[in-house]
C-alpha cells in the first residue's frame, strides 16, 4: 500500500521527495496508462492550489492531443497542435507557464475556474508521446521553482513509459 510522506517546508526538498516517490510508486510497472494515472493522482496530493493535474498523450493518426489519466473535473478530450497552451506546448516541445490564462491567444477553457497553467511536454528519445497539464484556479500559481521541477519530475516519469 502506497501512501504519502509528510512534505518538508523547503520546496525544493519537497520536489525531491516527490521524485522518490514517484519512483517507488511506478518501479516494476511497465503498462504505461496506469504509470500515467498514478502519476496525476501522486501530483494532485503532493500540489497545492491546483484544480487539475493530467495527461494528454499524442494520437499520430490524427496529429491530436487525447485525454489520458487525470484528476479533476471532466475535460476536453481532444486538442490539436498548435491550439491552446497544451497545444502550443506540444509543438513547440516547450513547457509554457501561464500566469493568466485569459490572456493566452487560443486558450481552450474546459474548466472556467482555472486562471493559470504550466504545460510540460513528454518526450522520450527525440519523440513526442504527449503533455502533463496542471491548472490552477489562483493567477500566477506556477513560478521557476515550480517549472523546473515539474520538468525534473516528467524526466523521473519518462523513465517508466
């Protein structure tokens, strides 16, 4: 049975406890929806303030991000590249952090209480396999700290997809 460690003040040694426990928690499974799923679900405890942690996962045939595992209220299914942050973050492979997402041109909104949002793609070995979405419904939620270790914690990630 799995459960959360108590998360030190220091955000960064938080980061890295979260990084552990993502290992831990993904070790020996190679099956990667549920990798997926137990990720989102480790990210929505560990994150404060946030409204919705996922997945999108490219689909080749149609050049479209598909909703994969995620935690929060029901959401877009289908996003293609280049539209909205998720979209934008998949085709440039760049993690867009979003202080105010009504000011991103081609915002998507699924959940009209998000107002903010860090976007981090998934690629492994040149090739891209999808995003992680995080929103959050306070302005200016995700800051550098938050960024680089999101990005560090879908490195951990990729080692098990």
């Amino acid at each position: 049975m799995f459960s959360v460690q108590q998360y030190s003040t220091d955000r960064n040694e938080a980061y890295s406890l979260l990084f552990k426990q993502l290992s831990a928690l993904l070790e020996g499974e190679t099956n990667a929806t549920a990798n997926l799923a137990n990720a989102s679900a480790l990210l929505n405890q560990f994150l404060d303030r946030v409204n919705w942690v996922g997945f999108y996962t490219l689909e080749e045939e149609t050049n479209q991000l598909v909703l994969g595992p995620f935690q929060g209220l029901p959401a877009c299914v289908r996003i293609p590249l280049g539209r909205g942050v998720c979209g934008t973050s998949a085709q440039n492979q760049e993690t867009l952090v979003v202080k105010d997402v009504h000011e991103f041109p081609g915002h998507i909104a699924c959940d009209a209480a998000s107002q903010s949002e860090i976007v981090v793609p998934l690629v492994k070995d040149g090739k891209l396999l999808g995003v992680l979405d995080i929103d959050s419904p306070e302005k200016a939620r995700f800051d550098e700290i938050d960024q680089e270790n999101i990005e560090k914690f879908c490195e951990v990630l990729l080692r098990y997809i």
